[in-house]
C-alpha cells in the first residue's frame, strides 16, 4: 500500500496534522490507530470529564467545536462552553467522516498497530483483529503523532500496591461504585482528581466525608483570564501580565506570586506554596469548592493501600476501613523530551507553543506544506509541556521565542491569526477596546526583555 503519508495516532494531534494538510496540500493521507475510533485518549476518558479549555480554541482547524456559547450555570457559568468527553468523541468522528474522509484523499486504518520500519524501507502496521501485517510505503513522510500520547487513569497502571481487602478504581467507575461506600479517598492531586472531588460534591458526598491524597499543591490558571473570541482582548491582557513578569523579575516564585496577587492565578491551598504548574485551568467558583475538603493527606506519592493503613514516600497515616479508594494518578500529559519535529521522513508531532496541542498540530502540518526544508525547524522548535513551577518560565520564553520568528513570516502570521485554534484569533477585530490595546502593546514593549532575562532557564531546557 502506497501513500504520501503515514500518520501514526489519530489522537488530537493526528486529526489537527491531518486537517490542515488536506487544506494545505494534495496529498493521501494514511491514519492508523490502535483504538478502532479516533480521538485517541478521549475515547477511555471518565464519564464527567470537560474540556479545561474553551472549545473554541480545541480540534481541527478546519471544523469548530461547538457554538461557541456561553454556560449559563455551574461553576462556570458566564464562560465559553467546555465540551464534554462524548461531545469531543463525536466531533472527531464528525471530522474524519465528513471532513477527512470526505475528502477523497484520507484513509482512517484503527485497530491497528504501527510496529516501525520494516527493515525493507515501508513501515509495518499489524490488524489487530486478524494479526495480518500490512506495508505501507509513505511517499513523502511518517508522522509521529503519538510521541506526546496522553496516559489517562483507565489505561495506566498505578504505581502503587492495593491489598486484596481495599477496593480501588480507576476514575472511570467512580459513578458507578460510590453509593456502595460512606467514605471516598480520592488519590492524586491533579486535574483529574478535582473533578473527581466535584463530582462528589454535587452527588452530595459531604466534604467531611472525602479524603484527598494530594501529593503536591498546583499553581492553577484563573479560567476567567483565558477567555476567547469576545473575551480575547482580556486574555491578552493576561498573557502580557506574564510577559512584563518575567521582564521584571527573575526568581519563577517571585513571578508566579505577581501573577497571583493580579489575579492571573490561584491555589486551592493559600498558606502553601505550589511546587507544581501543569497550566491546569480552574473557575474561582471551583476553587471555592475544592477548599471545603479539608482531610488533606501531603505525605509524597501514595506507595501502598492496605484496609486500616496508607503509605506514602514520605510516612504514613491510618486509613478509613471501608474508604472508596479512587485512581486519578495517571500522570495525563506526556513529558516526553523534545526533539527536532522535522528530521530526514519522519516529523514528530510536539508542543510548539506551550500547552496548545491541537494547534501546534495544524502549525506543523502547515509549515509542512509551505515552508523550504531549511526553514521548518526554525518555525517550530520544539517545546514541551510545563511540568513545574520551575520550568515554567524557560518553557514560556520558548514559546515566546518562536512567536517573535512567526512574526517575522507574514503569510505564516496571516494563517496564525485566522487559525481558530489559536488563542488570540480575532485579536485584531478586538483592537479598539482600551483593553486589548493595552494588553497587546504591554505584550510587545515586555516580551524582548522576558526573554532576555531569562536565557539561562531556556538553555537549561533545551540546550
Ligand atoms: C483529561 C484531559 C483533558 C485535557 N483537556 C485539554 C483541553 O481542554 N485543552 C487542550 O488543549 N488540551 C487538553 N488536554 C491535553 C491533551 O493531551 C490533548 O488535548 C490531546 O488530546 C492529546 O492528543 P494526542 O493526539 O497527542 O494524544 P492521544 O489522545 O493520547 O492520542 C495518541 C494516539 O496514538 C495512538 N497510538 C500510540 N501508539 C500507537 C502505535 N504504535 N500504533 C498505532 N497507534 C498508536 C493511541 O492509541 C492514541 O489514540 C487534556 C488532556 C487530558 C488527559
């Protein structure tokens, strides 16, 4: 079997890739797929898993998610509408029937298993249902859409020991195990887990009766300053509040406690300081919530369970018998070290500005399609996900890095700012507001100066 080319994971990242090369090109198209639907992790996520982010700035290019209204209750009531797991599910699947396949030029194998090179130059892709192994000879590229595969709870395997006695579950079955139990002890202290504790809360659980194993405080993201499309001008403003930050200060604590006290971020602790950053995104309402559970255990990373016992890497505390124990430790976004995205055939799809997956996918397929070999690495150097408050910084002036050669490439700019998966799309439209002015002008008087403050952090990261 021929084609131009092989794309490996039909993930997020595979179907934005995938999006905009049918736009940019004509090129066939081969997806493959473990899972025999796309979407990729969102196919095992938990029943009440959202978007963190606005569906607005989420999928492909090509195709919105969603209306783009408002919530008009909740926690986050007043905010751009964050599509459910199901709902990010059945848009994939809308894309690769009526956008991808429609196309005439794309091909979707799941249920199968890319196992690499064949040794005779095609690669080598096995059917999972019928074991039969196909060769596929990509003309032009394989796409490595799968080098930043998120680990969800239902698929990975904890790192801790649970006795026969203690019933522990994955995220998944908290809905359908709760009402069995009259204590729940939630294990994990990331995005997972506060929807595992707000779950609970509007099931009625009372928060006396929750346990939270919460290895380390986050510093999380105020939804309210990540707003889209009418809201742009204020996110701006946001994101120049990081830029004049790091302009200003040098210390990531030191920033992060700026940005804290102009209300950019939050955490759910105030006497502690966070070590953690990961970009999670909560609503100030959600916070509130949160604050109500107070059996808080910080003892490290959970090691064992046992009935009346729990051990942790850094001591040990008694148990409630009886307690639901519920897995949300899976650590969910890949640290996978970066590497060149474009080298010989192959192009490895990764973060390119920080924390925006679906759009970097469609920037690389585009750069794939209109840039000279010599330029598509400088277009798109690699970046990875922040995983801490301290490299934090070094992982924003990156992308800030990058943006400043966008910029310098006028049609790239152009397609950059009609992408709806960019986070300041429409940002031109908004410019009249004081706001967005302002934001955009602090922006670009701070950004050169962040930078150049900060080049250690950036050369510790990536060299
Ligand atoms: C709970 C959760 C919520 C999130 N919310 C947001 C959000 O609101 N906004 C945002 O921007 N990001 C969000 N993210 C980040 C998320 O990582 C990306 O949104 C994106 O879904 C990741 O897509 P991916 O294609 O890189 O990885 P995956 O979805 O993991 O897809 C990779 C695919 O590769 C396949 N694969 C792997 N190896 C092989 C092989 N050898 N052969 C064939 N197939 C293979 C896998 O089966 C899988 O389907 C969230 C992540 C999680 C875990």
């Amino acid at each position: 079997m021929e084609t131009d080319y092989l794309i490996v994971g039909a993930g997020a990242a595979g179907l934005a890739f995938a999006d905009t090369l049918v736009d940019e090109t004509d090129a066939a198209i081969t997806l493959v797929d473990r899972r025999t639907e796309v979407g990729g992790h969102w196919q095992d996520a938990y029943p009440f898993v959202r978007l963190h982010l606005s569906s607005a700035l989420y999928g492909v290019n090509s195709t919105p998610l969603g209306d783009d209204q408002r919530q008009t209750s909740g926690r986050n009531a007043g905010f751009y509408e964050q599509a459910t797991g199901a709902e990010v599910c059945a848009y994939f699947d809308r894309v690769l029937h009526e956008r991808l396949e429609a196309s005439g030029r794309v091909t979707f194998l799941g249920g199968h298993d890319h196992l690499g090179e064949d040794g005779a130059g095609a690669q080598a892709v096995r059917d999972l249902a019928t074991d039969r192994v196909i060769h596929i000879q990509p003309r032009r590229r394989v796409v490595d859409a799968r080098y930043l595969e998120a680990s969800v709870p239902a698929t990975h395997r904890p790192s801790f020991t649970v006795a026969g006695d203690v019933r522990c579950v994955p995220v998944n079955d908290l809905p359908r195990c709760v009402d069995d139990h009259d204590h729940v002890t939630i294990l994990g202290g990331g995005k997972t887990s506060f929807d595992a504790c707000l779950w609970l809360l509007d099931h009625g659980v009372e928060p006396d009766d929750i346990r939270w194993v919460r290895p380390r405080e986050m510093w999380l993201t105020d939804r309210a300053g990540m707003q889209p499309l009418d809201d742009v001008g204020t996110l701006m403003d946001g994101l120049s509040r990081e830029t004049e930050a790091c302009a200003e200060l040098d210390r990531p604590v030191d920033i992060l406690e700026r940005l804290e006290e102009l209300g950019r971020f939050l955490r759910i602790d105030e006497t502690r300081l966070p070590t953690r950053w990961v970009g999670t995104m909560v609503s100030r309402p959600e916070v509130d919530s949160l604050r109500t559970i107070t059996d808080v255990v910080r003892l490290g990373h959970i090691a064992s369970i046992e009935a009346d016992l729990l051990s942790l890497t850094d001591g040990e505390v008694p148990s409630r018998r009886g307690s639901l124990y519920v897995d949300c430790s899976a650590a969910g976004l890949n640290q996978n070290p970066p590497r060149p995205v474009f080298t010989g055939d192959r192009i490895t799809i990764q973060n390119v500005r920080h924390n925006s997956p679906s759009f970097n996918a469609a920037l690389i397929a585009w750069v794939e399609a209109r840039r000279e070999e010599h330029d598509k690495n400088r277009l798109t150097a690699p970046n990875r996900y922040v995983s801490d408050a301290d490299d934090a910084i070094g992982v924003h002036c990156r992308s800030w890095m990058t943006e400043a050669t966008w910029r310098q490439d006028r049609e790239l700019s152009t397609w950059i700012d009609a992408s709806r998966l960019n986070l300041t799309h429409g940002l031109r439209d908004h410019l009249a507001e004081p706001v967005a002015r302002a934001g955009t002008q602090r922006y670009l008087e701070t950004v050169g100066a962040a930078v150049a403050r900060h080049q250690d952090a950036v050369h510790a990261l990536f060299g």
